[in-house]
C-alpha cells in the first residue's frame, strides 16, 4: 500500500530519541538499498513501528512511501 508521508504522524508516546547520525546513515542505506522493512501504522496513519525509517525518508526528499 503507498501512502503520503505528510499523512503519517508520529505517535505522542514515543519515547525513544536518536542521534543525527543514525539517521543520516539509515538514509545513505535507503538510497543505497531502498526501503527493505515497512514502516508499520494504525488506522489513524499512527506509526507503530518505523520512525527512524520515517525520518530517514523525509530527510531524502520521499513524498510516498
């Protein structure tokens, strides 16, 4: 299923914090290697599991996902 990546949001209890670098490094893989795990939501477009894989494709300019 594609889906805009405007239409996700980041669910309000993570808690989870990462360094610039970890994204900065999962984005070179992306574009190196393309998107191998899904980023996973709910019904409300909540991510339940991806959101490193999320920032990562913003900083790379992604419009779907």
């Amino acid at each position: 299923m594609v889906t805009q990546i405007s239409r996700l949001k980041i669910n309000p209890f993570h808690s989870r914090v990462y360094k610039v670098n970890d994204i900065d490094d999962l984005a070179e893989n992306i574009q190196e290697f393309g998107l191998l795990q899904p980023i996973v939501v709910n019904s409300s477009f909540s991510i339940i599991s991806g959101v490193r894989r999320y920032y990562a494709l913003k900083k790379l300019g992604y419009t779907e996902v």
